[in-house]
C-alpha cells in the first residue's frame, strides 16, 4: 500500500511495515517511486501486505472491536466489585 500520510491514513498504515507513507500528498513522484519499490521488490509488498492485513484484523475489524468491548466492561465490573469491598 502507498498512501499519503494523512488524517486516519497515519494511524492505520505504519510507514515501512504495513506500507509506505508519503508526507507530502502532492508528491506525485515520490507515489511513483514508492510504487515502483513495490512492485520491483515483491517479498516486500508481500511482507507488508500480510502485515497490513493482520493490522487490519487485530484492529479495525467488527470482532476485534467486540472483544475490546467485552475486554472493558469486565475491567469496569471488577473495579466497581474492589470498591464495593
């Protein structure tokens, strides 16, 4: 993935592992080289691709979001048990 090092984009790419970042979005070269890169270097897309995709699902994905959920609400009911002791 080649991205520009925008808003959310900075928090779901991690330049170098899950992709490349390019700060300046009117870089319309460097979006070419860093494609280039990854397209002459394949074991590095596909690095990064497997990367990428086990980034999405440890922290974007519905289920993972549940379980952060449930994760939560059970710190919340044994802190509110410890005070009630």
């Amino acid at each position: 993935m080649v991205a520009s090092a925008a808003g959310g984009i900075k928090d779901q790419v991690i330049d170098g592992e899950t992709g490349i970042l390019i700060e300046d979005r009117a870089d319309l070269e460097g979006f070419a080289d860093a494609l280039r890169l990854l397209i002459e270097d394949r074991a590095m897309a596909d690095r990064m691709g497997v990367a990428a995709r086990e980034r999405v699902a440890k922290h974007f994905l519905a289920a993972s979001r549940v379980a952060d959920y449930v994760s939560l609400i059970g710190l919340v009911e044994a802190s509110a048990d410890a005070n009630r002791t």
